[in-house]
C-alpha cells in the first residue's frame, strides 16, 4: 500500500511550471480556478434571483478579503507549531514590508498556508461591507452565493491536495496517500482529507442548486448551507492533525459549531417554510 501511495505521489506537481524565480504552484492554480468558477455561477444565481449584477462588485471584494482572511486564520491556528515563525517571517512579514510591490502573488500563489474558514470570514465581510454601502438586499444576496462557494471551496480543496496540505491522520484504508513532498511531508499514509471534504461540499453545491431551482426561501438556503459546511468541517476535522485547543477539539472545531448554530437559529426562525 505504501509503495502504490508513494506512485501517485510522484505523479503530483506542486508546482505546474516556473516564470524565472516564480513558482506557479497547483495550489494557486486551483484557488485562482475556483474564485472564477465561484463568481461565474455567482453571476448566474444573481441573473436567476433577479437581483442587481453590481452584486458582483461585492464578489470581487470578497475575494480580496477572503485571501487575507484565509492567511490571518491559518496562521492563528498554527501559533502553536515550530514551523510558524518561519512562515510568518516568510509570508505575512514579508507582504507588509513589499504592500506596494506584490502583495497579492505571494499569498495566491504560495503553497498551501491558508484557513477555508478565515477565507469565509473575511470574504464575507468584506462583501458585505460593500453590499450595505451599495444598499442590496442582504439575504437573498448571501443565498445567491452560497453555490458559488461550495464550488469554489470543493476546488480549492483539490488544490490542497496536489501540493499536500490539509492532509489526515495515519491509515490504511486502501486510498491513503503518503505526501513526501507535502506540507509537512510524509512518507506514511494519510487520510486524504482534502478529497473527502471536496466531493462533499461538491454534493452540498449540488443540493443548493435544487434548492434554488425550486424557491426554497433564501434564509433557509442559507441556513441549510451554513449547517450542512460547519457539519462537514467538524466532522472530518476529528481526523485531521491541527493542534486541539479546547479538549479534543481544534479551532477549526470551534468555527464549525459557530456555524452550525448560526445555521440552526435561521432555520428555526424560518421553521414554517422549511
């Protein structure tokens, strides 16, 4: 099982090709490959919904402010490991020092180092800070783009899993990988986490779609999206390696059970049209 782990591993390409001292890496690749499937059906469920396509602007912000987010949250979250100081000397440090040269290239285009939930957090309010100046409805705005990040979340996911980041536990399930070029890397085999979080956020995107098709109420969609990606987070969390905070549970843990209550309290406050 380990020798066929490691096949596969040699056939992955952290990174696709280089442009001088630049790695174009499959994570970047991915995430830039997401946020544009992402906004293209986001223009789609806004045509759809009858909403305004300057919601579209919100996007944009959100995409900005979803990388931030997702830098700042990944490195909350590894405080605790060895290897931060580097990183942080390495890329956040860095950004500042350079804010007028290439801010953005380095934190799209790095290999892995980054938080879903941080991104979700900062993504979204960005975009809603643009969606009150801009004076759009709320709700059906956010319900409107609860496919897109679906999708765009299940791609970024693959991403981590070409450049080995995310990865779980030990096992010996006949699909464990080994990243010997991972982050960290591995020779043992691992849960392929990223993979299992990907097909099921592909299955949620899917469902939202139904949804959507059918007029289900926006806050339900969005009550339902925001349980059903918390729920799947907190659960294949339990198998991954991040450093537990409270007990058994990690940050990512903790974000997830905020999500899902969030998602519960609109569903129950919406209990007649569910």
């Amino acid at each position: 099982m380990q020798d066929r782990s490691r096949i596969i591993c040699t056939e992955m390409y952290p990174t696709f090709f280089r442009i001088g001292n630049f790695d174009i890496t499959s994570f970047g690749v991915l995430v830039a490959i997401g946020a544009l499937v992402g906004l293209w059906v986001f223009g789609r469920e806004l045509k759809r919904s009858g909403l305004p396509a300057s919601a579209g602007d919100a996007a944009m912000a959100g995409v900005f402010g979803g990388l931030l987010g997702a830098k700042l949250l990944w490195v909350a979250e590894h405080l605790g490991e060895e290897p931060f100081r580097g990183l942080l000397g390495a890329k956040l440090l860095w950004v500042a020092e350079h804010l007028g040269d290439e801010p953005f290239r380095d934190l799209l285009f790095s290999r892995g180092g980054m938080s879903w939930f941080g991104g979700l957090a900062g993504g979204v309010g960005t975009a809603l800070v643009v969606m009150w100046r801009q004076r759009m409805p709320i709700i059906p705005t956010l319900a409107a783009a609860t496919p897109a990040l679906a999708i765009g979340h299940a791609i970024g996911r693959i991403g981590c899993f070409l450049v080995g980041d995310d990865y779980g536990r030990p096992s010996d399930v006949p699909w464990a990988v080994a990243f010997p070029r991972g982050l960290p890397p591995t020779d043992v085999p691992v849960h392929p986490t990223q993979l299992y979080e990907a097909i099921a956020l592909a299955a949620v995107a899917w469902l939202l779609i139904r949804w959507r098709r059918r007029n289900v109420p926006d806050a339900v969609v969005l009550g339902r999206y925001l349980v059903l990606a918390g729920s799947i987070r907190f659960a294949i969390e339990f198998i991954r390696v991040n450093v537990r905070v409270v007990g058994p549970l990690t940050l990512a843990h903790l974000v997830s059970l905020a999500l899902m209550i969030i998602g519960c309290a609109m569903l129950a406050l919406n209990r007649r049209e569910v």
